[in-house]
C-alpha cells in the first residue's frame, strides 16, 4: 500500500488550487490601444468598442474691452462707443467656426477623424456626394458654451490652432436639407442661410445704431460667401500626450470687431467690411487643459 508523504501532499493541494483558481478566472475585457483616455493596462482581452479616444474641445468666452479692463459682453441694453465716440448697442451676434486643426512641430497638420456625407446640388438638378471633415460649430454669445469639436488621436508638440469663421469648401456648397436638424448647419433659422448660390450666411449681427429709446429697429448685418471667410491662427506652445483630451478655452473680444466703425453713419456694406477686417484679432487662447475625462 502506498502512502503520500506531507510534502507530496501540499504540493498536490497546491496544484489543485491553481487548477481550480484557473478554471475559475475569466480573462477582464478592456481598451488596449495607448491612444485611448480609457486605457486599461490590466486588462487580459482587448475590446477595441470600448475605447474612447481624444477629443478635441472648445470653451469660448465672449467678451468687450475698453482700456485695461475686460468686460463679459452684454447684448441689447449693454451700451458701447464707436471711433467717433458715439454710443450703440448690440442686439445679437452668431456666426460659424469650422475647419479646426492643429499644426504640429513636424510640421504635420492634424485634423478631427469625424465626417460626414453631404449632398451638392448639380446644375441639371442632380446631387454629387462629398464626405467633409464634421467639425462645425455655431457661436452665440447669448448662452455659455462647450463645444466637443471632434476626436483628434494624434500626440505631440502643438504650435498652432487654426480655424476659420465661416463655413468653409464644400461644406458652404450643400443645402442645409444635407445635414441633420440637430446640426450646426441644419436649416434652424433661415436668417442663417442665402440661397445656393451664396451658401451660409457667416456671422449675422444686429446692431443699434443709437442709444434712444426710438431706435428700436437694429441694423441687420449678414456676413457670407467666400470674400468674407476669415482663417484665424493662434500660436501655442504644449505638448499634447497620448490618451487626453484637448480643452482650449478662448476668448472672443469684440472690441476688436466694432473698433473702427462709425455706427451712426455707416452703410451697412461699410459696417460689414469694417467689421470682418478686425474680427480674427479678437481671437487669443486663454489656456489649454489636457483632461482624462
């Protein structure tokens, strides 16, 4: 008759354990890829839908300056001066952001991976499809605003933000009909939009052109079509690391875009190209935030 010794015996209760441990273990699902916010170093199985990648943001705050103090913009009974001194005030202002990117240290420019298909009227009443970058915003100073731009997964240092304030290429081409109604660029208000011909309307500002109590009717001011897009390039300095989001929080001063004008005596024509010469100065970054959630 054999016998198991104590030594043989823990060893043979200690291989039953892992055994029955092991049978037991079910691999843990999670994002593997490095470019991810939610990578999971100890995950055993990768599970590429769970994973959420970088985004690029936007916080815009809109203001006025005068002199050495900054003002948070105010709209309707917020009373402001022109060059020569006379008083105004602002009804409302909206416009477009769009064609965000990031240029690099390298050199290489980095844009958001979201796009969409849009549809182009033809002149013998056809459509031609085109896929665009999806990286629209409408601006209004009336709400505050956080803009979730797109996911952008390339890392390394930025010098730059580029944008422009308009709707640009193709994108200015397509009816409104070719976007969702919960888009930027869906038909939500037809003041925003010419015809097909002119595209978007930019930036549509309304403005009295005095302070009394009978100027109750404001200057209508729509800004559009490929004359009046303005690009907008600010410098920055900051390394963007792999699995975090971009925050930019910028500041709109819109001292900038009233400074020259003459409100009581401008045509509207005047008013507009005086306005679009000054508006990319009122852009500045106020910082960048990189944030894992």
């Amino acid at each position: 008759m054999s016998r198991t010794t104590p030594a043989k015996g823990a060893v043979f209760f200690a291989l039953a354990l892992l055994a029955t441990l092991a049978a037991c273990y079910e691999p843990q699902e999670g994002c593997l890829d490095v470019e991810a916010v939610n990578y999971d170093l100890q995950a055993d199985k990768s599970n590429n839908e769970e994973c959420i990648y970088p985004q690029l943001r936007l916080s815009l705050r809109h203001v006025y300056s005068k002199a050495d103090t900054t003002y948070r913009l105010g709209l309707a009974d917020s009373v402001y001066y022109d060059s020569q001194g006379h008083p105004f005030r602002i009804n409302s202002i909206r416009y477009y952001l769009s064609n965000f990117h990031l240029i690099f240290a390298d050199g290489q420019e980095a844009e958001v991976a979201e796009t969409i298909e849009i549809e182009i009227p033809q002149p013998d009443g056809s459509t031609l499809l085109r896929e665009v970058e999806d990286n629209f915003s409408l601006a209004s100073p009336r709400v505050t605003q956080n803009y979730t731009i797109g996911t952008l997964r390339k890392s390394g240092e930025v010098r730059e933000i580029r944008f422009d304030l308009g709707v640009a290429g193709l994108a200015n081409q397509a009816g409104p009909a070719s976007f969702p109604d919960n888009h930027p660029l869906g038909l939500i208000d037809s003041s925003l939009y010419f015809n097909q011909d002119s595209g978007y309307v930019f930036q549509y500002i309304e403005l009295f052109r005095d302070t009394i109590a009978a100027d109750t009717v404001p200057a209508t001011l729509r800004i559009g079509t490929t004359p009046y897009l303005r690009e907008v390039r600010l410098p920055v300095s900051f390394t963007k690391a792999r699995g975090y989001h971009i925050q930019v929080n910028m500041q709109a001063d819109y001292s900038y875009w009233f400074q020259n004008i003459d409100a009581r005596q401008d045509s509207p024509m005047a008013l507009i190209d005086k306005i679009v010469a000054n508006q990319a100065q009122g852009f500045s970054i106020l910082d960048i935030e990189l944030k894992d959630k």
